[in-house]
C-alpha cells in the first residue's frame, strides 16, 4: 500500500507551478487593467481560480498515472514515481484519486460560477476535465498522438490565464493576451522537456508525442523557443505596464537550461531540468504578474 508520501510523489508536485502561474498572470492583469475598489473579493475569486488550477492539475497528474501505468508505458522510465506502473498503488485507487481531484477541482470551480454569475464556466470546467482525462485516457488519448502541448497550450495557458483575469475584471487585456500566449509555451516546454526524456521508451510503445515525431535534435529547439518566446512577450507588456521588465530575471535561467539541453543532456540529467523548467514558469508568473499589477 501507497504512503502518504509516495502518494505526495505520485501527485508530481513539481509540475504545480504549471498550475499557480497563469493564475498569477491574470490577476496581474486584472490589477493593471482596472482599480481594486474591492480587492477582498477579488483576492477570493482569484484565489478559487488557483485552487481549481492545482486540482485540475493533480488530477491529470493522476489520471496520466493510471492511464500510462495501466498501457504499459511506465513500465521502463526514470522521474518522479509512478504509483500504477511500480506496483505501489492498485490502479483502480490511482483512477480514484484522479477523479477525486477532479471533483475538488468542479467544487471550487462551482463556487467561482455562483460568485460570478458567469454560468457558462461550467462549460469551460467540463471540456478542461475531459481534455485532462483524455490526455492519455479512453481508446485514443490525443496525447499519444502528438496533441498533448496544443492541449496544454490552450488549458494551461489560454484558458487558465484569460478565465483568472476574466472573472476578476468581465473581460480581457491584451496584456491577459500576451502573458497567456507565454505561460502556455512555458506549460508546452515542460511538457518537451519531460517527452523529451521519454523518446526511447515512448517510442517504443507507440506514444507518439512531439518529441517522437520531430526528434531529438528538433525537440530541443523546439523547447529553447518555448522558454525564450514568452520573455519576449513580458518585455512587450512593458507597454502597459513598465514594471512587465522584471521579466528580464529571468534571463540567465533561461539561458543556463538552453545550454543544458542544447548540450545533449538525456535520461536522468533530464529531471534536474524539468524541476526547472517548472521553477522557471513559476519564477515568470510571479514576476510578470508583479509587473502587470504595478503598472
């Protein structure tokens, strides 16, 4: 039987920060678009947005355990723990947990439409849940077919960016736009970076993912313009929002994790870079959402 702590690594908490970043995007650019006359509501709408991020992460964290645990592709792979495929968990456990956190993550999102009185969240809540379960789920996971980062783009960063400052502000900024555009690349750059360790195993298997399908060399250059690109658009909401150039921190890291990748770093010497990359959108969350709320 899994321990609360294997159960703690299964969760893959260092992918998280993919959660808590568009969030912090968006309430920046709800600051920066409008004066915060009521800035403890605010602080709880967005709030709700984070928790339902982190859930809906959590849970295609889990559904992703179960469902490539149960295939046989987990069976031969380094990282973070695999509950389903080491033998840890049962796999009818880990399913639960994914939906549970699912739930959780309807529950909060729930609590945001009734706040709001924007009921057609619902919808959008709905379609995120089934792209998370279907990811590597059902009879043809579009994740195994090279789909995975245009659906990490358009949930991770489109969705979660321009719902959290939607809800706060009822309606969007360019700034919203542009800082969405860049925290989903960095999402789709995690993702590379993680299929990018798994192209022997994966292709093996017939998991078809970017990765396998353009390469080794060409999915390291894919991922270096996935971290480079958003710096380029948080210097460009520096139009709005002068204090946007925080951004520009970032700089080294992005150019540190380049050479290590460009280098030909694989396998193992791959993990330290996906904690990174993760510390690395975070970090740009944080800044350009501090940027945009002091503009």
């Amino acid at each position: 039987m899994a321990t609360p702590a294997e159960w703690i690594a299964g969760a893959r908490p260092r992918t998280l920060p993919a959660a808590a970043t568009p969030v912090l995007v968006g309430t920046g650019a709800a600051a920066q678009a409008t004066v915060w006359d009521a800035p403890g509501e605010r602080a709880v709408l967005a709030l709700l947005a984070l928790g339902v991020a982190l859930a809906l992460q959590v849970g295609v964290n889990y559904a992703n355990d179960y469902s490539d645990g149960v295939r046989g592709t987990d069976l031969d792979r380094v990282g973070p723990l695999r509950l389903t495929a080491s033998g840890t968990a049962p796999p009818a456990r880990v399913k639960a947990a994914a939906f549970a956190a699912f739930g959780v993550g309807g529950l909060l999102g729930l609590t945001l439409v009734l706040l709001t009185g924007h009921v057609w969240l619902l919808g959008v809540g709905a379609v995120a849940i089934a792209a998370a379960w279907f990811y590597t789920g059902g009879r043809h996971p579009y994740g195994y077919r090279g789909f995975g980062e245009v659906g990490v783009f358009v949930f991770f960063g489109l969705v979660a960016v321009l719902g959290s400052t939607y809800v706060q502000l009822d309606r969007i900024t360019w700034p919203a736009l542009a800082g969405a555009v860049g925290v989903g690349l960095l999402a789709c750059a995690l993702l590379m970076v993680n299929n990018l360790r798994d192209i022997p195993t994966d292709a093996v298997v017939g998991k078809r993912t970017v990765a396998v399908r353009i390469g080794d060399r060409r999915a390291r250059q894919t991922y270096v313009a996935m971290i480079g690109v958003p710096l380029v658009l948080g210097v460009a909401c520096a139009f709005a929002a002068p204090w946007s150039l925080l951004v520009l921190m970032l700089a080294f890291p992005v150019a540190l994790l380049s050479i290590t990748v460009l280098a030909g770093a694989r396998g193992i010497a791959l993990v330290p870079v996906l904690a990174g990359t993760g510390m690395l959108e975070l970090g740009y969350g944080v800044l350009l959402g501090l940027g945009l709320a002091l503009g």
